[in-house]
C-alpha cells in the first residue's frame, strides 16, 4: 500500500521533485489498477497536503491513458492480420459445423429415443433399489423392535402367572438394555411410561398378598403351636422313659417346625426312637403354611429398593398380631381347652417368627424376637396370674401347670428363655397347694361325718390285712386276740392317713418336670404336707370337736384316733423319702409337724371332754329338788344324784380308753365340779333356812359321792 508519509517529504531540487512526483503517482497508478486494493486510501494520499493535487494527478492520469491506448494500438496492430485470417476459416468450417450439428441431433434424437426406455428401467430400478433400502431399514429396525416387544409380551405374561420377582427383572432389563436402543419411538416411550406403574401394581399386589399371609398365619397359628407342643410332650415322655433322672434344664426339644436339625438325647440310639419317628411324620412349618408370599414380597421390595419400608411394615402388624394373640378370652379359666388354645397359638406365634428369622436376611432379627418375646412374657405371666386365681379344682390347676411346662419346654427349643415362667410355676403352686387343701378339707370333713366313731371291728384275717395295709397299726396284744376283734381307732383313721398319702401324691404331680432337684421337690413335699396337718387337718379336727352333737363317746375315740395318726407321722415321712429318695438326715430337710397338730387336737378334745362333763353334772344338778324344810331324810340319797353318779360310772369306764392321766384329769374335774356345785346349793342366797332333815339328806348324798 501507498505511504501518505512519503508526500511529505522536500525534494532538494526541481529535478528531484519532479523525479519524485512521478514515483508516487506511479505508485498510486498500481494501486488503482489493483483490484484488489480499494481507491479511497490511494485517492486519499494524492490530495493530501499537496496544492493542485488534483490537477497534476488529472494530468498525469491523462498521459497514463494515452500512453495505455498506445500499447493498445501496438497490439491490435500486431495481431489483425491473425484475426483476419482465423475467421477465414471460421467461415470455411460453418458449412461443415452445421452438417455436424445435423448428424449430432440426429444422433441426439436416436439416443433419446433409445435412451427412454433405459431411463424407465432405470426409474423403475431406482424405485425398487428405494423399497429395498426401505425394507432393509425396517427389517434392521424390527430386528430392534422385536426384542422389546418379545421381553414386553414376557413382563404381561410373568405378570399374569403372578411371578413378579421374575417380571420386576424384566423391566430391569427393558429399561436399561432394550427401550434405549429404540427410545425415539412412541410405543417405546408409551412402554417406558408404563413400568413405573406396573412396578406400582406390583408392590399392591404382593403386599395384598402379605396382608393375605398374616391373615393366614393367624388362622394357622393354633395348629402350628399345638403340632410344637405335641412334639415337645412325646420328646420329654420319652427323655423321662429313657432316664428319670434326667435334668432337661439344659436340653433343647428334639421336635423342630422351622426344619433345624433335631438333638440328640444325651447321646442315646434307640430304636423306640426310630419307631415312633416312623409311627408319625414329622410336621415342619412349611408343611403348614405357605411362606413364599413373604420371601416374594421380600424380595420385590427389595429390587424396588423399598426393603425398609417393607421390614417395618411387616414387623409392626406382627407386632398388632402378637398383642391379639396375648389377649385372652374372658372365660378362659373355666378348662383347659381354653389355657391350650391359648398357648397354641403364643407357640405358634413364635414358630413363624423363629422361621422367618432363619429363612430370610434381616426382615426379623433376633433383637427383634427378644423384644417380642419379652413383651408377650409380661402379658403371659400377668394372664396366667389373673386367670389361675380363679381356679377352684386342683385337677384344672395341675393341667394347666403341665401346659406351662411343655409352652416352657417348647419355646426353650426355639432359644427363647423361659426363667420366669419356671418362676411363675411357683406361685401357680402355691394356688395348686391352695385348691387341694380346700378339696382334701371336704375329703376330711365327709369322712368324719360318716364316722360311727367306735372301734374297727375285724372278723376275719382278711379284713384285718386290709385295714393294716392302709394304716400302720402294730400292736401285740390284740394281734394275740382271737377274731373276731375290735382295733381301738375307728375307720376315719385309716381314711385320713390313705388320703394325707393321697394329697402327697398329688402335690409330687405338681412338682413334676420343674427341673429341680430332689431335694427342692421333698422340701415342696413337706411343706405342703405340713400345711394340710396343721391347717386344714387341724381346722377339720377342731371344728369336730367343737360340733354340738359330738359326744363324750365320740370325744374319747378323737382322743384315740389322733393318738394313733400321731404315731403314723413318722411312717409319713418315711413314705415322702420314699418317693424322693432324700436322707431324712439331710440338713436342709423339713421336718413335718404333725406330733404337734395332732397334740393340739387331743388337748383340744380333752378340754371339750371337761366342759361336756360338767356341762353334763350341771344337767343333773339343775334336776335336784331339795325340800329344804322337810322334817327328816329320806334315807337314801337322792333320785338325781343316784343318776348322776350312774352316768359318771359308765363314762368313767370308757375313760379307761384314755392315757391314764387324762382319765385321772378328768375325773378329778368331775368330782371338783360337782364339789362346787353342792357348795353352791348350801350357799345359795336365795336360799334363807334349811331344817335339819335337809340337811341330813344333803349328808346323805355327799356320803354318797365319797362311797363312789
């Protein structure tokens, strides 16, 4: 490009300027004849700073041109004669150029015509190369299609057969293998749109499935609690066959309804064991329910990832189902039927629970179970406390002691502790003791009503062989007797001792199969025995012997009957070690009381003999009808004394049944209390004046007394 720069410059003289001058409108000259640089910049520079600019540039843009139309001229006339003679023969080919131009339309409308067909095949070949482009593209995009449609039709056909686990795998796959592959289409975008919902349909429908299977388990729980429990009894009927003395403290039920291997009994093979295994199948919980609505809910809550959501649903309605099976119905008390449904379905309850626990990873958990466990425990021994105060028969409390040792036993297997239900056995026992003392009372009491409260009288061998078999009688004498004889106690004391022995046995079955030790059960043993000697026994005796209509007869034979039970104390506790084979020189073993019940009884009936002696001489005496001022005696002693003394004779002689010392005691009384009541007479107030003959006949009757 031009430099402006270079117009600024003086030329030293008129040569060199014009020698200049020429310079730059040569340059500027170039540049217009440039096309490629633009004329404002180079125009610029001619009329910038320089006077008359415009009309040297004109002029010498004049000499430019001329000087151009010269070279112009130069050449024209160089090349004329060239030209002249090329359109000579321009002219010379223009006859032959159209003969050519002829022949090639010729030849033009030829091909034309042969070339349409050709162009028709070729339209025709084009069309058919296009179908088969467009065929090619839809089989490629079926061969696409295809595969989402056929995985589609399997998710309709999975949902259908109900195997959802299976179809919420099918959409994982038509969601992230097949749709993208074929996503710009609208059935693709419709099917996508679809699955969430379907996924939706699915999780209602498997948690109906749920609700259905609680509901079932619920129906189902009695009979799986019941089948557990009747595994747990023939287990423990066996162990105590095989080994009494076995302590299953520590051993867990051979039965397993959630199909865990069995135990062995302390190593024992017997083929009583392999018989009764094939005598009865047995049971496991599948066999009773159908767990697999559970494992499928599991596992689609799972893949939707929603398996919280679906744990604490499942544990809180097992939850709401564990409070309703711990409520009891209100009638529950009045069999056992009621107490065995009731742990029927706690068993069964649990069963599920333990089975669930093990089959599936983390829906329940042990922490879980122990809550639950410890939860319906409170329930259960509050339950029972409540309920079992309400029983009156001792046959329904020994029943119900059983359940709760096989529910113990049972639950013990599946790794549930059951301490405190052993310790509720305890006070359920003390109820037990409580029902039996209340029967044996009445036992007591209707024997002593049917006594005739005479000696046994035995005419034959036989007879005194199975009053001796009851009762522990030995006595030299009267076994020197010829029969027929008479034993000196009367039938209620072989009765008392066979049903004291009875009541032994019936609290031994209470205190059986409560995994304790012998000793423990002989200490339970002589509790309670001492309990129905000195209370009820005792009660029973002292009611006796205050009744109106028992007599000095029927008092003296008391007397005899609880001095002969009172020897048959010792026989009792050997009876008890017996059956616990405990030393009775144990240090801790109970001693049972009753020499001092049956002394209380004695003394009691003694003192009754007094009071009914007395009571007995005031009766006469009421009857003396002194004439205080008769003029001599009679002679004799009086009508009423004569009777009185009578009456002492013959009951003084069935004192001689007595100890010695209470007959002495109670005649002594005898003469004591009439002593005093003659005195009375004499110094009665009312009574102002006696004549001597009264007197004498007074003398007379008290001369009488001392002559007996």
């Amino acid at each position: 490009m031009y430099d402006s720069s270079s117009s600024l410059k003086i030329p030293s003289s008129p040569q060199e300027e014009d020698k200049a001058e020429g310079k730059v409108y040569g340059n500027v000259f170039a540049e217009l004849e440039s096309v490629d640089l633009p004329l404002g910049t180079s125009l610029r520079s001619v009329y910038d700073d320089q006077p008359n600019a415009h009309k040297r540039f004109m002029e010498k843009l004049d000499a430019r041109i001329r000087n151009h139309d010269r070279e112009i001229e130069k050449m024209c006339n160089f090349h004329h004669q060239g030209f002249v003679d090329a359109i000579t023969e321009l002219l010379k080919v223009r006859a032959d150029a159209e003969k050519l131009m002829g022949q090639v339309s010729d030849t033009n409308r030829r091909l034309q015509d042969a070339g349409r067909e050709v162009t028709a095949q070729t339209e025709e070949v084009i069309r058919c190369r296009v179908q088969q482009r467009n065929m090619a593209t839809t089989v490629e995009k079926l061969q696409l299609c295809i595969p989402v449609l056929e995985m589609y039709s399997k998710l309709k056909e999975q949902l259908e057969s109900k195997r959802y686990y299976s179809a919420l795998k099918t959409m994982e796959q038509l969601e992230n293998i097949y749709i993208p592959r074929v996503s710009q289409y609208r059935f693709c975008q419709i099917m996508a749109e679809t699955l969430p919902k379907l996924r939706e349909e699915i999780k209602e429908i498997s948690m109906s499935d749920l609700k259905d299977f609680l509901e079932s388990i619920r129906k189902h729980s009695d009979k799986i609690g019941e089948t557990a429990m009747r595994q747990a009894q023939q287990h423990r009927t066996f162990n105590s066959a095989v080994q009494k003395q076995v302590t299953l403290s520590c051993a867990k039920p051979l039965y397993g309804l959630n199909g865990r291997t069995p135990l062995h009994h302390n190593g024992l093979s017997t083929d009583t064991a392999e018989e009764e295994e094939m005598d009865e199948e047995v049971l496991t919980a599948q066999d009773l329910v159908d767990f697999s609505p559970v494992y499928r809910c599991l596992h689609i809550y799972t893949v939707l990832g929603d398996r919280e959501t679906f744990e604490n649903y499942y544990r809180k309605q097992r939850k709401k189902q564990a409070r309703l099976v711990l409520q009891p119905q209100s009638n529950m008390h009045e069999t056992v039927e009621g107490y065995r449904k009731y742990f029927n379905q706690i068993v069964g309850f649990f069963v599920v629970e333990d089975h669930i626990l093990h089959a599936t990873q983390g829906l329940v958990t042990r922490a879980f179970t122990d809550e639950l466990w410890n939860m319906a425990l409170s329930k259960i021994i509050a339950v029972l406390r409540t309920h079992s105060s309400y029983c009156n028969d001792p046959d329904l409390v020994l029943e119900l002691k059983n359940l709760i040792v096989i529910f113990a036993d049972t639950l013990q297997g599946y790794g549930f502790p059951v301490n405190r239900l052993f310790d509720l056995l305890f006070e359920v026992r003390d109820q037990y003791n409580e029902t039996l003392l209340k029967k044996w009372a009445l036992v007591f009491r209707d024997i002593f009503e049917q006594d005739n409260y005479s000696p046994i009288p035995v005419d034959t061998e036989e007879e005194y062989k199975a009053v001796v078999s009851r009762f522990p009688f030995h006595d030299a004498e009267i076994e020197k007797q010829q029969f027929p004889k008479k034993l000196p106690m009367s039938q209620s004391v072989p009765q008392i001792y066979s049903q004291v022995k009875e009541f032994i046995y019936a609290s031994l079955k209470f205190s059986e199969s409560l995994h304790r030790s012998s000793t423990e059960i002989d200490d339970m043993l002589r509790k309670s025995t001492n309990l129905l000697l000195t209370r009820t026994l005792s009660s029973c005796l002292q009611n006796l012997i205050k009744k109106p209509h028992i007599g000095l007869t029927e008092l003296v034979q008391i007397i005899i009957n609880t001095t002969h039970l009172e020897h048959a104390c010792k026989y009792l506790e050997d009876f008890i070690t017996n059956i616990t084979n405990v030393s009775p020189e144990t240090v801790h073993t109970t001693r049972l009381y009753g020499l001092s019940t049956f002394k209380d009884a004695r003394h009691a009936a003694e003192g009754e003999i007094y009071t009914k002696l007395n009571q007995k001489i005031d009766e006469f005496i009421q009857l003396a009808d002194y004439e205080w001022g008769m003029a001599e005696s009679d002679g004799r002693a009086s009508g009423y004394l004569m009777d009185l003394i009578n009456f002492l004779r013959s009951t003084f002689q069935v004192f001689t049944h007595l100890p010695g010392k209470v007959a002495q005691t109670a005649c002594m009384s005898a003469c004591k209390h009439l002593a005093t009541s003659l005195m009375q007479m004499l110094l009665d107030t009312e009574l102002k004046q006696i004549s001597m003959g009264a007197i004498q006949q007074f003398n007379l009757d008290v001369i009488q007394c001392e002559c007996e």
